[in-house]
C-alpha cells in the first residue's frame, strides 16, 4: 500500500471513529512512573485519549500523527474539555522527534524500526519511554496481519537495552486466557543520565 492509500485508511477510520479512542494501557498500569512535570510526546497519537491524559497530569503535551482527520478530532476533544496539547499533524517517519527534548516519549500501536533509535536520541536523560504495541503470537483477531507490523518475541527488550527498564509484559504463549493485553508487548524505560 502507498503512504497515500495508508493515509487514506486511517483518515477514513478516524473518521468514522465516535469516540477519542481509548488510553495506551502501558501508561494506564505505569502512571506512577510520570514525572510531576515534563515535556511528553504521543507519538503517532490517533485521536488523542493517551495525550489528553497526560495533560490532565499536568504534562506540557505535543501530539503528533500523520492523519489530519485524527488531529482534527484531538482538537475538538481538548477544546471540549479546556485542555491544552501541542497538536500537529506531521509524519514522524520523516520528522522524528528532534535530539533531547521529551522527558516522556509514548508510542501505543504504532511500529516503524527505523525510528527506535531516534526515540532514544529524542529522550532527556532520565526521560521515560512508554511503548506497546503487537506482538507476532496472535490470540485476538486483532491488529495487523502481516507479521512485519508485529514485534519479534523480546524485541523491545532488545531493541531499549541501553535504556533502563523499569516495567516490561509480553505474554505471549505463556497465556492461559486470552485477556486485553494477550497480543501485546508493553515497556517502559528510561534513559540513563
């Protein structure tokens, strides 16, 4: 698929899409771990549920994602409920996170390895990275269908070694019951001062 016809896909599906969708359920269980203050990233945002949290937590948020149609719902929504976020519409691909600037970087369902290094550099030391997404042991009908767009077993162990990680959940085929979080790999980490 182009990057047009992708682009169309998700401005399709952001549109069709009623509510703001739901919070990243790595940063739901890892809360605890914010800082009180910082500058955070919602990279590849969607509709923005993960970003208006972590406003709400009194975080100066920048949401991007590539879809205008996404972006414009994020607006609604935190105009709705008189929330400030640094929303753009931008491909991160192209124009990943600049070096030092985020003290919490979080990606939820979104998987480009081209950019983990570049997560890495976009951290400030001591700046966390959430990140979830699928994983190649598929139990629920759900995500992507090409295992290109899923996470090899351990990978993001792999992948964030030199960062240290404070939380990390892969179940994979050690699952007895399929659950929200069966197809998931889930971390968080943060860079070393």
């Amino acid at each position: 698929m182009t990057q047009d016809g992708y682009l169309e896909k998700w401005n399709q599906r952001h549109h069709q899409a009623e509510s703001e969708g739901k919070v990243a359920q790595v940063l739901l269980r890892n809360m605890h771990l914010l800082p009180v203050t910082g500058v955070a990233l919602d990279l590849a945002c969607g509709r923005g549920a993960s970003a208006l949290l972590l406003v709400e937590k009194g975080l100066e948020t920048h949401a991007w994602d590539f879809s205008p149609v996404a972006i414009e719902k994020l607006q609604t929504r935190a105009e709705e409920r008189d929330l400030s976020v640094h929303y753009q519409v931008r491909d991160v691909v192209k124009h990943p996170p600049e070096r030092a600037s985020f003290d919490v970087i979080l990606v939820s369902f979104f998987l480009d390895r081209s950019l983990f290094s570049r997560l890495i550099e976009a951290l400030k030391p001591g700046g966390k990275l959430y990140y979830q997404t699928f994983v190649q042991e598929v139990y629920l009908d759900r995500g992507p269908t090409s295992a290109d767009w899923r996470l090899r077993k351990n990978e993001l162990l792999q992948v964030f070694k030199e960062l240290d990680i404070h939380y990390y959940r892969e179940d994979g085929s050690a699952s007895s019951a399929q659950t929200e979080l069966s197809d998931l790999a889930m971390l968080v980490a943060s860079k070393r001062s």
